[in-house]
C-alpha cells in the first residue's frame, strides 16, 4: 500500500524542531553540519508520522519508529545513513522527553543499524614521501606563492593528521614555530596542541615569508590564503591535495582526510601508542581511533601471510 502524500508539518512540529535545532547549537554544542542533518532527519520522521495518521508526539511508538527505518532501508538508505537517522531519533526523543513533550521515550530502545567496517584506504610511507618531493619539485620549478603554500597545506596536513576545516581555521596566532606546535579549534569548539615535523614547519615558514604577496582586506589572521587575499576555502584545499595526488602512479585518488589516516597509520606503525594518536587527531572517543589499528593489523596480516612459513 503506497505511503499517503506527506503535508506540510502543522506549526507545532515547526516550532518543536526550531527548538530541539537551538538546543543541539547551544547546549550540545554541535556543528552547524550535524544540527542540519539531525534536523532534516527528524523532520523526515515527522513527516512519515503524519502522513500515517500520527499527530502529536505522546503518540509515537517504538513501532512506529521502527516502521519509518524500515521504509528509509526499503528505499535504498544506506546502513551509514540509517545509522545517523537512527541516532538523531534517539536524541530527539530524550531531549523532547526532558522537555516534557512526551512522558516515555520511544526511542530509548531503537538500535541503530550496524555499518559494515571499512578500511580507509591510504597512502604508504613511500607514497608519502614521493608526493611531498613531487609538490616540492614543482614549488622550484614555480616559485609563485601557490606553490609554495601548497607545499605547506601537504605538509601539514600529513604530519599534523588535521581536519580541512582545521587546516583553513587556522591563525597566524595559532603557530608555534619555535615549539613546533599547532593550536587546533577542532570539533565541538574543543581545542588541542598539535605537534608538527620539521619538513612542515620549514613549509610553513616559506609560505609565512610569501603570503604578504596576498595579503588583502578580507586576510585578516588566516594563515592559509586563497589569491583573492580571504580565508583558504576547503574545496580549494581538497582539489590541491588531488592534484598531488596525481604525480604517485596507482596511489588511491585521496583527499586531505586520506592524508590523515595516512599520518594515523604510520604514527601507529611506527610505535605511537593509541591514546597520543586520538589526542592529536582530536577524536572524542578511542573507538573512533582503533580503525586505524585494523589498517596496521590488516597489512601485517599480509604480510605474515606471505613470510611466514606456516602461515
């Protein structure tokens, strides 16, 4: 039987999600991204509820939930997707049940989908050092200051394992070069010291030394530059590290969060422990981290697989 036409949300529901949007903002302090996909997904739900009959919010049931998830899997969500839906109903529903929009919270016993584990895909250490010889190769033979401050995104971003975001966040505050540190605004306004290597700091200086040829109104304390003088855009940032990418044959077409789990990786190879990695990549949890522990431990399978004689 085909779902009834969805109609517009009557304005209790608008005024319900305009609230549980400021409360993700102000109280969770979560990023305008995930406020505006919890958003999005509880009013999808919304929307199913009303379209089968269901009006407020005390009526909602643990079927009803489950009924709505079924629907997404049936119309081709994938398991990620159904997974955040999932999450964001069971935030919603304890937040409206603190508020007292409903007595039970029918979301206390949704479980979320399981997502399939994917290895990220990532660089070798002499992927890595081929691509920074490549891009500073091409610095030489282009001495203009895109060069050399794509010389200086690359190396950051591969000794540092920073979000793009953090990289373009960047101040000129924010660097210590004679500690050879980073100060990072990471997710959730969190902030954390990063450390860098000498190759990205002498990348680093040599931008510093060329980005008064940009410099304009809207520069401000960025330190990563776009030509026009503002803040570097991301998407500019995404496309210079995929055009690197270019000059390594068979390397994975990777962007700037493939060079971070490439830095993860090889920290972990090399003997960092667990607890450093997930500092300086900023992530919250370990659990977030230990992907990284199965790239490692997958090619050290491999290559037990094929050294060992009774493998």
């Amino acid at each position: 039987m085909d779902e009834p036409t969805p109609r517009e949300l009557p304005a209790g529901f608008q005024e319900v999600l305009d609230e549980f949007a400021e409360h993700l903002t102000w109280q969770e302090n979560r990023s305008e991204h995930t406020v505006r996909a919890y958003r999005g997904d509880v009013d999808d739900l919304m929307r199913h509820l009303l379209a089968n009959g269901v009006e407020r919010l005390d009526q909602v049931g643990l079927a009803d939930l489950r009924g709505w998830l079924a629907g997404e899997q049936s119309a081709g969500l994938s398991a990620a997707t159904l997974q955040r839906r999932s999450g964001a109903c069971r935030v919603f529903f304890r937040w409206a049940r603190s508020r007292g929009f409903v007595v039970d919270d029918p979301a206390a016993a949704l479980k979320s989908p399981k997502v399939p584990r994917r290895l990220p895909r990532t660089l070798t250490r002499d992927d890595a050092e081929t691509l920074m010889k490549a891009v500073m190769d091409a610095a030489q033979l282009d001495d203009t200051p895109a060069a050399v401050r794509n010389v200086a995104i690359l190396e950051v971003l591969y000794s540092s394992g920073l979000r793009v975001s953090e990289l373009c966040g960047l101040d000129l505050s924010d660097i210590d070069l004679d500690r050879g540190v980073l100060r990072v605004l990471g997710k959730g306004d969190k902030e954390r010291t990063v450390p860098v290597g000498v190759p990205a700091l002498r990348a680093l200086d040599a931008w510093l030394a060329r980005r008064p040829e940009w410099i304009g109104p809207a520069s401000r304390q960025a330190v990563f530059l776009g030509h026009r003088g503002g803040r570097l855009d991301p998407r500019v940032a995404r496309r210079v590290v995929h055009e690197a990418m270019r000059a390594i044959p068979d390397a994975p077409d990777i962007g700037p969060h493939g060079l971070r789990h490439a830095m993860a990786t090889h920290l972990l190879e090399g003997g960092a422990d667990l607890r450093s990695v997930q500092e300086m990549l900023g992530h919250a949890s370990p659990a977030t981290t230990q992907i990284y522990t199965h790239v490692s431990g997958e090619r050290l399978r491999q290559a037990f697989q094929l050294a060992h004689p009774r493998a």
